[in-house]
C-alpha cells in the first residue's frame, strides 16, 4: 500500500476521529456517571483536591478531545465525499441514502455537543475552579449551567452514537 | 427539562428515548 494511498490516509483519520472520541466521551461520562454523583459522598476537606487537581487535568483531555474529534470528523467527512450532504441530512442530495441522513444526524448531535463543551461548559467551569474571578452567587450559577450543560451532552451521546455506529455497519 | 436532566437516570432515560426516536425516523425514511 502507497503512503499516497487515499483510503489509508481516510482509515487512519477515521482512527483518530474514534480515539479522540472515546478520549471526550470517556470524560464526559466520568462527570456524569462518577464525579457529580459522588461529590456529595467526599468529606468537605476533600473536596478541593478534586476541584483543584482532578478537575482541570480532565477537562483538558475533555475539551481537547472533543476539538479533536470534531476535527476529524469534518477532515472524514470531506476525504469521503459527503460532508456537505450529511450537513443538509441528505435532503436534496443527488443520490439520497439513509446513512447520509444518519451520519447527519450524528454530526448535527455531535456539533451541538462540541459547541457546549467550548462555549458554556468550559467558560462555567473556568468560574467554578477560580481561572476566571467570580462572585459566591456567579460561581453557584455556573456550576448549575456547566452541570445542566453537561447532563445535555450526555443525552445527546447517547442517540449520536447510534447514529454514528448505525451509518458505519448498515450494509 | 431541568428536572428531567437533574437525575442521572431521567438523562439516560431521555437519551434512550430521543435514540428510539432517531431509529423511527431513519427506519420510515428507509
């Protein structure tokens, strides 16, 4: 096989797209699974190693895998031609197929996810852990809307990867 | 909404849903 070779080029970014996928929601639902749930059951004094260490190393993984995995998937997405028709949920496409409207659906999910991660989640969280200078009462709120966020996005990943998994292996 | 997504079970409940939901519509259009 040619380095040149185009499906090696297209296997190797649909690799990464999966690895940093599983690196973002691995993350999301260490949050939402054993982090929030468990946060009430850590004695007070404890409480600040997680906010102070645990919490900002994995919302670095968590972000930048999500970057990643968007990225990616637009990059996969392109190489094979149906980026614009997945876009559109293949409306209008010249060849209409189920899996385009699959893969569109799940990139739609996907987008909205990514744009929670960077854009409310992170800015919230920011406040929670002091990079950005808050107020008691700003913190408390962040802290409701980065976690709503969050619950959000665990939702969605549930039917994203559904649809992702289903425009893979239908045929 | 926020009651719904306040409980770790309503959030995986509500995701299973809106997955039954997407499996209906790929499946009618099909």
């Amino acid at each position: 096989m040619e380095l040149s070779d185009f499906n090696w080029w297209s296997q190797f970014i649909r690799w990464g797209h999966i690895i940093s996928g599983i690196m973002w929601i691995g993350h999301l639902w260490y949050f939402n699974f054993t982090q929030t749930p468990t946060m009430p059951k850590i004695p007070t004094e404890l409480r600040p190693a997680v906010v102070r260490f645990i919490l900002p190393e994995a919302l670095f993984w968590f972000r930048w895998g999500a970057m990643f995995t968007l990225g990616f998937g637009l990059i996969l997405a392109y190489m094979n031609g149906y980026l614009i028709d997945a876009i559109k949920l293949g409306i209008g496409a010249p060849s209409p197929h189920t899996k385009t409207t699959a893969i569109g659906i799940g990139m739609w999910l996907g987008t909205i996810m990514w744009f929670n991660v960077w854009f409310i989640i992170m800015p919230n969280q920011n406040k929670v852990m002091g990079v950005t200078p808050a107020t008691p009462d700003e913190v408390n709120a962040a802290r409701r809307t980065a976690g709503l966020a969050s619950r959000v996005n665990t939702m969605l990943s549930i039917p994203m990867l559904y649809c992702m998994v289903f425009a893979a292996h239908y045929y | 909404m926020e009651k719904l997504l306040g409980s770790l079970a309503g959030t995986v409940i509500a995701g299973f849903v809106l997955t039954v939901v997407v499996a209906v519509i790929l499946h009618a259009i099909h």
